[in-house]
C-alpha cells in the first residue's frame, strides 16, 4: 500500500517535470517559426535528432533495449507515427497559424476523450466524482490561465481548423496507446521505437536531401539540437515514466499544467502582464492536481477499512 502511494507520487512528479520543459516549448517555438524555420523542419528534427543520442546512447550502454519481437512493432509504429509524430506536427502547424493559446487550450482538451474513452468504452479506469471535478477544475483553470477570461487571442482559420482537432485527437491516442504499450515494455524501449518510427515518418515525408537543399548552417543544427532535448527528448522521458505509473487520464489532467507554467515564465523572464483571472486559473489547475491527490488518498483509506472490515 506504502509503495502504491509513493508510486503515485513519483508519477506525479515526473509528469510534472515534464509539463515545466513543455511549458517552455510553445513560445520558443513560436519565434523559431518567426525569424526563419517552419513547423516542419522543427518537428521532425526535434524527433530524429532526439532518437539518433537516445539509440546511440543504448548502443554503448544496454543494447537489450532493442531486443522486442516482430508483433510489438506495429505497436510502437502507431505510437510514434500517430501519437508523437501527428501529434507534435498539428500542435506546432496551429501554433504558428494562429496563437499559442489557441493550440494549448485545444490540445489540452484531450483529458476529456482519454477519460471517457478509459472510463465508457475501454473500461480500463473507474469512474469517480473526484477525478471528474479534478479535470473540469484543470479544463476550466486553463481556460482562464491561457485567456484570461476573454476569448481575443483564441482563433481558428485556414487550415488551423483541422491541424487544431487534429492535435487534440492523436495527443488522446498517444496517451491510451502508450499506455497499452508500457504495460508489455520498457520505458526505455518504447521511446527508442515509438521516436525510431516518427525519425522514419519524417525522412519519407521530408527525405534528407530536401533538408540539405535547405542550406541549414551549423548554428542552424545547434538550434535544433538544443530544441530537441529541451523540448523532446528530456519532457518525453520524464513523461513515459510518469504515464507508465499513472493511469492515462490522471496524467493527461496533469499535463494541463503546461500553460501555467508557460504564463509563469513570460512574468517572471519576459516581464508579460498576469492578471488576476489569469492566476485565478492557475491556482484552478493547481487545486486540480491537489484533487487527484485527495481522491489516491481516499481510495487508501477505503482500502484499509476493507482489510479491517475483513
């Protein structure tokens, strides 16, 4: 029982430290797409950069974590190409089409459709009155975290209309289908192939020579480099082990987190205005997280009184 706490705990953690790289990804995405890239070349060399010194890394150091049978790679194909992938593109594409705080509040919508999907239909989580006022709280306080209360900044036109659903529903799928995944594998093989399969996705789409007929400089691919582990590879390995101790709605509430820290860090390194409706929803997402807690704490305390009852 100790232990399922304290595993809970950690996978709160993780998924937090997770959130506080993502946080700090949208707006540096969207001056890269400002001054000279677009959402494409970030995109894919956010994720083939990010598996080529994760697998040169497991080369060196434990090469069992290539070791999978034939039947698992469809698998990690749907997580990567899907679910990281789809996910990252659509995000970033509507970020730059329209505004950040319209592609964090669409995304961040997914918690909806992982907990009816897990709740209603694949039956794998139960359904409780505290974990629902927990994501309507998270839903509601990032709402007013990301727009103040005013729906100016949050606009959809073009192709943002599709690219924005579209990256709410494969971030739900990636969420579910890692979640399958990491109950048969490793954290640590999963990320190897479900970012192997997006890196072999992107070279299809855009195959090398298109990228080098790009004329990318080497500041260029330091750029790119340092996006790639602050925005990819660090937040995804914090957030597989997170999700691998969570279930999938809990972690997808947690992840609403990320405009908070996103406004945070415009107050503090960027002098932005936060007003007060802003941090009412901050505090809003906060509490949310802090109700998941209440609800572990609960179902721990009705565990004993069942043991002693027995």
């Amino acid at each position: 029982m100790q232990q399922s706490r304290s595993t809970f705990t950690r996978g709160t953690l993780y998924v937090v430290l997770a959130v506080l790289f993502w946080g700090n990804s949208a707006a540096l995405a969207k001056y890269l797409f400002l001054t000279r890239y677009d959402p494409l070349i970030i995109t894919q060399t956010r994720v083939s950069l990010s598996f080529i010194m994760l697998t040169a890394y497991f080369l060196f150091v434990n090469r069992d974590v290539f070791r999978v049978p034939l039947r698992a790679l469809s698998s990690f194909a749907l997580v990567g190409v899907i679910g990281i992938a789809s996910t990252n593109y659509t995000y970033y594409y509507t970020v730059k089409e329209s505004t950040v705080a319209t592609a964090i509040l669409i995304q961040n919508a997914a918690p909806v459709l992982v907990m009816v999907y897990a709740v209603l239909i694949a039956k794998e989580e139960e359904f409780n009155v505290i974990k629902m006022l927990a994501l309507l709280l998270a839903l509601g306080g990032c709402y007013f975290a990301v727009s103040g209360g005013s729906l100016r900044d949050v606009k959809l036109s073009g192709w943002a209309l599709l690219t924005g659903p579209a990256s709410m529903l494969t971030y739900a799928f990636m969420l579910l289908a890692s979640k399958r995944v990491l109950r048969e594998y490793p954290v640590w093989t999963m990320l190897v192939y479900a970012l192997g399969f997006a890196t072999l996705f992107w070279l299809l789409v855009n195959p090398p020579w298109a990228i080098a007929a790009k004329g990318y400089a080497l500041e260029d691919w330091g750029i790119f480099v340092v996006f790639a582990v602050l925005s990819i590879l660090t937040p995804y390995i914090f957030f597989i082990n997170g999700l691998k101790l969570l279930e999938a709605s809990t972690a997808g509430v947690i992840t609403t987190l990320e405009p908070v820290v996103a406004i945070a860090v415009a107050y503090v390194a960027l002098g932005e205005t936060l007003t007060s409706i802003q941090l009412l929803g901050a505090v809003g997402v906060v509490c949310a997280i802090l109700l998941l807690q209440v609800q572990r704490e609960y179902f721990y305390r009705l565990l004993r009184r069942r043991e002693h009852a027995d």
